[in-house]
C-alpha cells in the first residue's frame, strides 16, 4: 500500500462501496434541495462519513470515477452499482466533476463545504472557473475533485499498419499451436508449462490493447476440423475485448486471457467421438460432456502458478447469470464477473461456428439470442457491452446493404451499432467489383448516395447474409 492508495482493493473493500455511494446519492440529493448547513445536509453528510470510516481506519483513501456512464473504484469497474445508481452516475458525469477522492483525515464540516462541488452541475463549475478553482475556493483538501475527460488515443483500429495487424496474427497462430500442445499433453497425461500459457495470452493482450479491432477481425476464423481449438483463441479474444471494455488492469486482463484461452479444456479429457457426433447424445454422454467444466478446473489446478481467478473461469463458464447452468454450486453463488465474460464469448463463438450437430448462424442472429437470453443466461450490462463493442453486425458478417451491393464487415461503428464499415465488393447484380470501403455511420459522402437517380439517401444494412454460395473467400477483403 503507497500513500493510502492500493494497488487493488479487497473484496470486502470493494463490497463496501455500495455503501458509500448510497450515502454519497443521498447528500448530493439533499444538498440539491437544500442549503449548506440544513440538519438534513449535516445529516446526509455525517452518514457518509461513517461509510468512508472503515477505509480510512484501514489507511486507505476512497478514489471514485463517474465516467460514461460508469462508475469506477480505483481502476475497478462497479457494473451493477453503475445500473443502480444510474441517475447519480449520469448526473457526476456530466458535471464535470466526475473524479472524486476522499482522503484520509476528512472530518465531516470538510465534507459539507465540499458537497455543493459534488452537487452542481456543470454550468455552475464552469461560472466557478472551473473544478480546480472551484475546489480550492472551497477549502476541502482531503477531498480530492477532478474533471476526468476521455483521452485521444491512436487508435490504430481505424488505420490499422502492417506491424499490429501482423503482430495480431501472430498472437492468434501462437494460441493455435498452444492449443495443440495442450491437447496432446492432456491426452498423454504430461505436465503443461504454465509460463508458455502465460506468455501467449501476454502476446492476446498486447494485440487486443494496441489494435483490438485487428484481433477481432481474426476472432471470426473457424475450422471445422478443429474447433475446438480456434473456438478457445475467438473465446479467448473476444473476451479480453470485451474485459479491455471494463479495464485496463494487466492482472486481470491476464487472468481472463489465461481462463479464457483454457476454459474447454476439460474437453481434452472427453472422447472425440461424443463431441463430433451429429445425432443427440445419449444421457451418460451428456453428463460426460457437462462434467468438463469440472474436469478443466482440477487439471488447470495441478498447473503450477495458474492463477485461481483463472480456475474459476473454467469452473463456471457455463453456470449461467441465474445459476442454472452446471456444475450446481451448493450454496449458490453468483459467477465471477470474469466467468461472465467468458460465458458470452462462448456462446457467440460457439453459435457462430458450423458443427457436426448444428449448422452456424449468421452474426446478427447470434447477436439476437444474446439479447433474448440478457438477465438470464446472460449479465444483461455485459451482453450490452458486447453488443456495443462489436456492433449488431460483427466484423466478418457477410451483408447485402441497401442499395443491393454485398461486402464484408470490417469495422463496427462507436456510434450506432447498426452502421459498420463495410467493404462492398458486389455489386446489385452479384458481379464483383473493386472493393470498396463505406462507413454507414456518416451522414455523408460514400455512406450516402444516389442509387438510380432516386435521390440523397442514406446506406443501410438490409440484411446479413450466408457467405456459403457466394463463391468467395471472405479473408480474401480483410
């Protein structure tokens, strides 16, 4: 621990925000109707304080984020205490005054003066000449008030170069052949390297933080000969894409890399013939099959130095929102938000990808299941954040738009999840043209034109479409 601030706060700290930030809703609340100094202010203030107490008894000090829409405790995203306190999160957000710490050696007459910073909205902090000035004005050195802005970064995701979309292949191919390592180590009971494991899911991160959307472009790749394997590299991606999305915590990014990479492993164990066959199993086959969640956890427990975030991920992944996935857990307990993660991942990539007993669905289709199952199978805030990270329309979905053209998706859109960036290389006709890219999210130039003479209009996505028939290799416009 340096200067009251650790480097990750425990559970039982992390379980006592909730606390705070009701205490800290209900003072800004009452400071919003009335004036400094009311008993009710006094009385919203003090109960802060008690909650503040235990952290500062412990020597640490309370680092609070309000940003887009989130609400973030030192480097942790709080999501369900983002959609409870979803007004409050909104409100400090906008205000300017998003970044609040409250340090050790607060008294409660500091607090006061500092509540009406934490209440105003932005107007009033702007006329005050800012939250700096403003917080210095009001005498709260150990409340510590920020304005936190989102920072332009290069994101090479929109101008992607050789060298991350090479390093992205890289990353991809390497997990592959981990993945065939494994696989013949699990068959013939030999120990598996917990470093190399280490060292590919460090090569995932690096890729998904540098350039995610190089990365996702490749989640897309299936094998139907080897599924299993470029299933757990697309889970593996497309989880710590979406787990970049809540952090950019190296510790936890890694462990979901690692869980997530290895979370079918206990499918090593099961016999090829049970996992390939097209027909319906029988009872004693679906049991074997259900027990690998179980299985993977006990041999990625023997693996020495895994971390046991990483363990968990494979234990429940398939336990579901509302626990009634498998393996039952006695007493019920919620999944890790990272087995979450990982749960969505799984079954996108898996709905996405042909297979001896069903047939692949479209992306959009996946996407619609997703949102069907959000609240049951599936943590609704995550299945959200999902959607929002790879669009309705995923990077690789095949797409008639429109105008009658067909291309190829290879950039989701921050704005509007139904207006990717498309890669045309057919025309209305079906006759393949010099490709061609088209952002649906602008409102202008090559995302709006003239079809026939029929006039300005802007291109959609009418449909997602079947590659199969087309007669082209996708990977051929990416």
């Amino acid at each position: 621990m340096t200067d009251g601030m650790p480097s990750a706060f425990s559970k039982t700290q992390v379980g006592r925000v909730r606390d705070i930030l009701a205490h800290l809703s209900g003072a800004c609340r009452a400071q919003t109707f009335y004036p400094v100094g009311h008993p009710a202010v006094r009385e919203s203030a003090a109960g802060l304080m008690r909650a503040l107490a235990p952290f500062h008894a412990e020597g640490a000090d309370v680092p609070l984020t309000f940003f887009e829409n989130e609400v973030l405790f030192g480097q942790q995203v709080l999501l369900e205490e983002s959609m409870l306190f979803d007004q409050m999160v909104r409100d400090m957000s906008a205000s300017g005054a998003n970044s609040v710490t409250f340090t050790r050696g607060l008294t409660v007459a500091e607090l006061e003066r500092a509540l009406p910073l934490l209440a105003a909205d932005s107007h009033l902090i702007e006329a005050a000449g800012g939250v700096e000035k403003a917080a210095h004005a009001a005498n709260i050195p150990h409340v510590i008030i920020a304005s936190v802005k989102a920072v332009e970064r290069e994101e090479r995701a929109l101008d992607v170069d050789f060298d991350t979309t090479a390093a992205a292949k890289e990353a991809y191919s390497g997990a592959l052949d981990l993945l065939r390592e494994l696989d013949r180590a699990v068959r013939s009971d030999r120990a598996i390297s917990t470093e190399r494991v280490r060292g590919v899911v460090h090569g995932l991160v690096d890729s998904v933080v540098t350039n995610r959307y190089a990365l996702l472009e490749l989640a897309g790749l299936k094998d139907y000969d080897e599924y299993t394997f470029f299933h757990s590299v697309n889970v593996a991606i497309l989880s710590l894409a979406l787990g970049s999305t809540l952090t950019t915590d190296a510790r936890f990014l890694n462990s979901l890399g690692v869980g997530s990479l290895l979370h079918d492993i206990g499918k090593m164990g099961v016999d090829t013939s049970i996992l390939n066959k097209p027909g319906t199993l029988t009872v004693a086959e679906w049991e074997s099959v259900r027990l690998h969640p179980l299985h993977g956890a006990e041999v990625a427990s023997v693996m020495p130095g895994l971390d046991r975030a990483s363990i968990v991920i494979i234990l429940e992944h398939h336990m579901r929102y509302d626990l009634d996935g498998y393996p039952r857990r006695r007493p019920r307990r919620r999944q890790n938000i990272s087995s979450r993660v990982v749960a969505i991942a799984d079954a996108y990539d898996a709905m996405t990808s042909k297979r001896s007993y069903s047939v692949a669905r479209l992306q959009n289709e996946a996407m619609e299941v997703l949102a069907k199952n959000a609240g049951t199978a599936f943590d609704a805030t995550l299945v959200r954040g999902f959607v929002q990270m790879l669009g309705v329309y995923p990077p690789r979905s095949v797409v008639r738009l429109s105008t009658g053209e067909v291309g190829v998706v290879v950039r989701p859109s921050v704005l509007d999840v139904l207006a990717p960036t498309v890669r045309v290389f057919a025309d209305a006709s079906g006759a393949l043209v010099a490709p061609r890219d088209i952002d649906l999210s602008e409102g202008a130039g090559d995302a709006r034109v003239t079809a026939e003479g029929a006039g300005d209009a802007r291109v959609t996505v009418a449909a997602c479409i079947d590659p199969v028939g087309l007669n082209v290799d996708v990977g051929d416009y990416l």
